[in-house]
C-alpha cells in the first residue's frame, strides 16, 4: 500500500517550538537474533542486527506549562498509565527536573506484539521530541541511558542508525547495511516477549559472532522456534512468505519479514497476502528522521 515518508516534521520556531506534530517512529527489524548466554539477574545476552525501516507510528507533542503529561487519545489495548510513551515522558521530566509537560497523541500503524518494535519505538521518539520540545538539551548517549530503564530496544531507536548489537540489545555499533526493500507480514497474533524469554527450551548458548563477520555468518533467530511452537500461525506466515523469498520472524515475534529484490516485487507479494494477515511494504532507512535532532 502507498504511504508517505516518514519524515522529521517542520515548526514556525525551531528554537522555542510549542508543539511537534507527526514526529515518526520508524520499525525495526532484527536480521538475525542470537541468544548467546544469560546473565545473574536472569537477563539474556543477546547478539543482533537492528535495521530501521520507513514505516512507522507518529506522535504529535503539544506543549504544556502546567507540567501535565497526558496522553489524549485512546490506544486500543494500551492503558494511559502504562503506555511507554507515558513512562517515557515522566522519566524524562523526573530526570531532568523539568516544570514543563505535554498533550501527546500517538497514531498507531504498527501491531503491538510483533516483534518490530512499536511501543519501543514511539517511547524513544517520545525522549527525542520532549527533549526538544522542553529545551532539556540530553545527548543520544544521555537519552540512551533513560531509554534502557525502559525496555531493551528503547536505546536503538535513540542511536538512531542501523546497528550490531550485543549485551542486552544496549551495546550498540554503527552498522553499514546496503538499502533494501522488504515485506512484513503480521500473521493476526500477539507474541508475548517475556513468554518466550521464559521458555524453558529456549536455546540459550549459541556460540557469539563478530560484526565483521556477520553478513558471511550463519544466522538465526533462535526465538523463532518457541514462537512457532506456542503460535503456529507464525510459522505459517514464515512459510507463505518463504515461497517467494527467505523468511524469518522478526524480535520475539509475530512478524515475520523477508528482503525483495524492488518495490515492484513487494507491492506484488503483499496483494497476494491472505486475507487473514496484513501484509506491508518497507524500505530500509539509513538514519531515524530525527536523528539531527541529538548530538
């Protein structure tokens, strides 16, 4: 289907902006994912390769000097208090002391539960925005920081590049990744990540690679299989999507992806999608729209 760019938005005043409207929260992917061992507080060490796309949410921030932070509008499944973008905006407010707060409105286009990072997404652009919006004047590295207190996938989208990953997703190196066209295919599941980080036969001990071996490395990801075993949906979207080019799920699931070879070709596989799933077209993207906006 057509859709815009995601893009940085533009405002009347640069320097003392009063809102940001249709700030993008670009998806990811994850090209492979590798659980390579388990650390004493029960978190997983994990190796990945996060590639941005160009299709995503927006949120709109409107500024309030009354030091409210609220979200307006309703997100089906998502209660105000424990949305990431809420706790993205209070984190950033208790952090930096700020008097200030904001309206935010937040336009969902990707499934939550997918694995393509969607809440993680819109809570880093959440810390991006706000950081403007108030003046507080955090760098990506001070961003990053806040955005692990709240979720593994948080500091990726604030690095706001193609990236190699290690530790608990947070270790993170520049990743140079030709452009690509992908489909994305949301097989109607929810996968819930802490049920499949839980999984007892979880493979938790494969052998780490290193980034400069990484595109000549044999790859996986090794949460593929719990997903599929528990929702078997998924592997069936892995394998309608499979007849046309490799497929593999994406994070902790459900959605799976596979790289096309032109927009052509993508625009032809997802108008023969099933009825049943929702399939999309996705181009690679360089940098997050707002990556400028940190230094």
């Amino acid at each position: 289907m057509d859709r815009p760019a995601l893009t940085a938005p533009t405002t009347a005043d640069d320097r003392h902006p009063t809102r940001l409207d249709a700030c993008p929260a670009p998806a990811k992917l994850n090209l492979f994912l590798h659980v390579v061992g388990r650390r004493a507080d029960g978190y997983h060490l994990l190796q990945t390769a996060f590639r941005l796309l160009d299709w995503g949410d927006t949120l709109d921030f409107a500024l309030r000097s009354d030091g409210r932070i609220r979200r307006v509008n309703e997100v089906p499944g998502v209660a105000e208090a424990d949305d990431l973008v809420v706790r993205a905006a209070r984190l950033l407010q208790t952090h930096t002391r700020s008097t200030l707060g904001a309206d935010i409105t937040v336009h969902k286009v990707l499934p939550m539960g997918g694995g393509i990072g969607g809440g993680s997404s819109d809570a880093a652009t959440t810390l991006i925005a706000l950081n403007r919006l108030w003046g507080t004047g955090l760098s990506r590295t001070d961003l990053q920081a806040l955005g692990l207190r709240l979720g593994a996938d948080v500091p990726v989208f604030v690095f706001g590049r193609d990236a190699f990953a290690e530790g608990v997703g947070e270790a993170l190196q520049p990743l140079a990744l030709p452009p690509a066209w992908y489909v994305v295919v949301s097989p109607g599941v929810s996968v819930p990540t802490a049920e499949i980080f839980s999984a007892e036969d979880l493979t938790r001990n494969t052998t780490p690679i290193k980034m400069v071996d990484f595109a000549a490395s044999t790859t996986r990801n090794d949460l593929q299989a719990v997903a599929c075993s528990r929702y078997p949906e998924v592997q069936r979207a892995i394998d309608w999507l499979g007849a046309f080019a490799p497929a593999m799920m994406t994070g902790s699931g459900a959605c799976v992806f596979a790289e096309v070879p032109s927009e052509v070709e993508a625009d032809r596989i997802t108008k023969d999608c099933p009825p049943r799933w929702k399939a999309w077209k996705a181009r690679s993207l360089s940098r997050h729209p707002l990556y400028e906006w940190l230094q």
